[in-house]
C-alpha cells in the first residue's frame, strides 16, 4: 500500500509539473516568436521610411535640376558654368529633337571630362533613348509643375558604365529640346549615406535590435549601420529595393533577438516550475501525512477489530458449549430447549462471524494459511449440514445431501467448514423462496468436487466474478432487508485457493450453484 501509494504522489507531482513545463517552453517560443515578428514588422517599417526619404531626396534634387535648367544659359558657356557652380551635377548634354547633340560641342572646345561624358552615354544618345523618354507620357506626381513651364516634363534615367550605377536627370523643353544632365556619382553616393545615418540614429530605430545594409547590384556593400551578430545567432533579413532611378540597389535589414529575452524567458520559466513543483511537492507531502496517519487509524482499527474478535471467541465458545449441555438436559422442556436452540444457532452465526472477520484480516496481511490433515471430506459436510438444517428448516428451506467422496484426502477441517458455512449462510439469506438447497459431492483421479447449489433468485449476469469481491452487494432486490459484512465468498474463495483448488460460480438452471474443487493428495503433499 504504502509503495502504491508512493507511486500515485509521485505521478500527481510529476504529470503536472510536466505539462507545465511543456506549456512554458512553449509560452516562451511563442512570446519568441511574437518578438521576432514585431522585429520583423518593425524592420520593414523602417526600410520603407528610409526608401521614402531617399525618394524624397531625389525629389528635392529634381526640383533643383529643374529650376537651374530653366535659369540657366543656352549656350555652352551657360551650360558648362551650371557644371562648375552645382557640385551635385557631373555633366551635362543637350540633344536636339531630331537626334542631333547641340551639347558638348563635338566640333571643337570639347573637354576631356566631357569626352569622356560622351562615351559613358552614347548608347543613350545613339538608340534615342533619351527622346523616347521624354516623349513618353509621365506621371503627374514626377512633374514639376510648380518650375517648369507649360508643357516641360521631366524624370529619371539609370544607366550602367564600367560596373557602376549612374543616374541621369533629363528635362524636355516645351521648344522640343532635352537636356540631360548627369549627377555625381560620389556626391548622390554621399548624401544617400547621410540619409541612412539619419535614420538609423533616430531614437526609435536603436540598432541594437540589429543593422542596416545598402549594396549595390553586384553584392558591394556601400553602407552598413551598427555592427554584426554574434556568431550562432539567429538572424532574420528582410531585403527591399529602392524605388527607381536606384531600383538595382538593394536595401537590407537584419534584425536578431536580443539575448536578454531567451535568458529571461528562461529565467521566468524555471521560476515557475520551481515555484509549482515546490507547491506540488508540498501539496504531495501534506496528502502522504494524511493518508499516513488515515491508514494508520485504520490500522489501529482493524487491530482494536481483531483484538475484540479474539476475545470474543472464547465467551462465545462457552455460551454456545453451556447452551447444547442445558439443551440435552431439559429435553422434555420444549419450551425451553427451543429458547436454547435459538441461542446455540445465534452463538454458531456469530462465531462464523467473528471467523470471517478474523481470516480476512490475515488475508490483507497476507497471513491466511491452511493447515491440512488426511481426512474424510463427506464427514465434513455431514457436521456442517447438521448445523445449518434446523435455522434452514425454520426459514422453509430443505437441505438435501448427496455425499460420493469416499477417498481420504488431505485437507483443512476447518477452514472447509467455514467456505461451506459462508455458502450455507448465503443460502439461508437470500434463496428461501426456492425451498430447497443441495450439497453433493464427487471424487475423480485427481480432483474432489463440492458442488452447494439453491433454487433462489440467483446470480445476475455479469456478477460472477464480482460476488467474490470483498464488501459488494448485488442489486437492491437481492440485498433488501438482509445483513451482513460482505466478506464471507471472498474469505471463502481464498480458503480454496489457499488448499490449491478454486471456488467458482457455475451455470445452472435455477438459482445459483458453487463449485469448490480441492486437488486429490496425500497430506505431506500439502504445505
């Protein structure tokens, strides 16, 4: 008991302190992945505000390139001291709309950084590309309306020359003229550079959730904020374009989970566990001591139980013994001998009683033993037939014998006695309707069979196991108005499987019948 009882608080503290660590780490996984995604979210949040200011930046620059394109002079002095004065411009071409470049002058004057500026856009300039996009219908939001004059438009042209990016901003002149004026290369570079820093540093875009990276189209890092994870870290990356003319640029994020919420999710969760693992433990404790001390009253109950039953016997013993002496001495006193009569059969069910109290106690102390003798079983069965037929004649029951087991075989008298009185007993509560019981039994080469059989209302299907079970009572029909402990067919099976035989309940037509079988063996084979 106290083993199985041991295993069940271990369970009530384990199976709980299991789930709640499963639950845990899985609380902590998904508040992880709540983090990550808000990372996530957040990063790019961010890269769409620095793709937006960078769009702006090249608004702004637009808007300048306009106005200083409309001021400025049109001839090649104008254009070339427009070069020299606006540090954002690299140089500048003019192409006529039918083709023809009124801008460097190819004829004579030509610089060699404006030589050079020619052969970084021939293409442009050859394939017409410049004219088909002025030419072509623009959106309104690329206009600038409020520097051009009616009719100019404008945009952007991306182009590239020995594995660089360069940017052009062309300008259509309502007399049909195009100007395309090409940035720096180093100053666009720059101020994009000073716009990534700008963002990166406001307060709400700490690095320390991760970094920033610009590259270009061959994989060339040329900007990178706060520095990079530690090895073994999981990194997540969200990657965005910019927004034309820079479309071949690519703008990166990585973004990590900072250590602090692992090590705190951790931290929380083994506090937790520890915390209700204390409790369980606590709670396992307090249940044992309990259950302790309950089974320990217990105990002292069932010892009081067996204390009072053993000293019971022996008064008992003498009433009944004093009670069949007065009755053979006052035989012609019917009145009398009949009151006797009522004390001896009253002395001998309290007797069996008392024994099935006291056997079953062994039983759960696994101290039920048998001691058998070489003897007659049928002489048995006379005795105990003779005790039981006058309360079972007064109940209406006739008790019929059929006794064939004339072999000698060993055996516990008593412990006999006393399966054949709980079944006896049993018929005498709950079968006199039936009128009638039999007690017969049989011999073959190894196994002496005792067969006690009622005309009662029997045995329900599918109890016939469990009447054998200690303090089951049957349907309410069968029970009403009949005491008892409850114990005596599991005493009594035990008895039987104590001598090495079996007490079962067999088939038959009417009422219920017992079948106790005792194997065949001399008493040495016996232990």
């Amino acid at each position: 008991m106290g083993r199985r009882l041991t295993v069940l608080l271990m369970l009530l503290v384990v199976l709980p302190t299991g789930l709640l660590a499963w639950l845990a780490i899985r609380g902590v996984r998904d508040e992880r992945r709540r983090v990550a995604d808000q990372l996530e979210a957040a990063a790019a949040s961010r890269l769409a505000d620095v793709d937006a200011r960078i769009a702006r930046l090249l608004d702004d620059r637009a808007r300048a390139l306009d106005a200083l394109a409309v001021v400025a002079p049109r001839d090649a002095d104008g254009w070339r001291q427009l070069v020299r004065q606006t540090p954002e411009v690299a140089q500048v071409a003019i192409q006529d709309a039918d083709g023809s470049l009124l801008f460097p002058p190819v004829a004579s004057g030509i610089s060699e950084s404006e030589r050079a500026f020619l052969r970084r856009i021939r293409a442009i300039l050859t394939e017409g590309r410049l004219l088909d996009e002025s030419s072509r219908p623009q959106k309104a939001d690329r206009q600038l309306k409020s520097s051009s004059p009616a009719g100019a438009v404008h945009g952007w042209l991306a182009w590239y020359w020995d594995t660089g990016l360069h940017v052009l901003f062309w300008r259509r002149d309502p007399a049909g003229w195009v100007a395309a004026i090409e940035l720096d290369r180093a100053r666009l570079l720059a101020d994009l550079l000073v716009e990534l820093s700008a963002a990166s540093g406001e307060p709400e875009s700490t690095v320390s959730w991760g970094r920033m990276v610009l590259t270009d189209s061959q994989g060339r890092t040329l900007y990178q904020s706060g520095a990079p994870p530690e090895e073994g870290g999981e990194v997540g990356i969200v990657e965005t374009r910019l927004s034309p003319p820079l479309a071949a640029w690519t703008l990166r994020a990585e973004y990590w989970q900072d250590g602090t919420i692992g090590a705190l999710g951790s931290f929380l969760r083994a506090a937790v566990l520890v915390v209700v693992a204390a409790v369980l433990v606590g709670l396992a404790v307090v249940f044992y001591r309990e259950s302790s001390r309950e089974l320990r009253e217990a105990g002292h109950r069932v010892r009081f139980v067996n204390q009072v039953s053993h000293e019971l016997r022996t008064p008992l013993t003498n009433i009944r013994l004093y009670a069949e002496l007065a009755e053979r001495r006052l035989a012609d006193d019917d009145e009398t001998r009949a009151h006797l009569e009522v004390i001896v059969a009253e002395s001998a069910r309290l007797g069996r009683l008392i024994g099935n109290v006291l056997s079953f106690a062994r039983s759960r102390r696994g101290e039920l033993a048998v001691h058998p003798v070489e003897g007659m079983i049928d002489d048995v069965l006379r005795s105990v037939a003779a005790q039981f037929r006058p309360s079972l004649a007064d109940r209406g029951i006739e008790l019929v014998l059929d006794l064939a087991a004339p072999r000698p075989l060993a055996f516990d008298p008593d412990a006999v006695e006393q399966v054949m009185g709980n079944l006896l007993a049993n018929v005498e509560k709950y079968a006199a309707a039936g009128g009638r019981a039999d007690i017969s039994s049989r011999q073959d080469d190894e196994v002496t069979t005792v067969r006690v059989a009622d005309r009662g209302p029997g045995i329900p299907a599918g109890a016939e196991e469990r009447v054998f079970e200690p303090f089951v009572r049957l349907s309410d029909r069968l029970t009403e108005g009949v005491s008892g402990t409850g114990i005596g067919l599991a005493i009594a099976r035990e008895l039987a499987r104590a001598h090495g035989g079996e007490l079962r309940l067999t088939s038959c037509d009417v009422g219920a019948c017992f079948t106790l079988e005792l194997p065949n063996r001399a008493e040495g084979g016996v232990r």
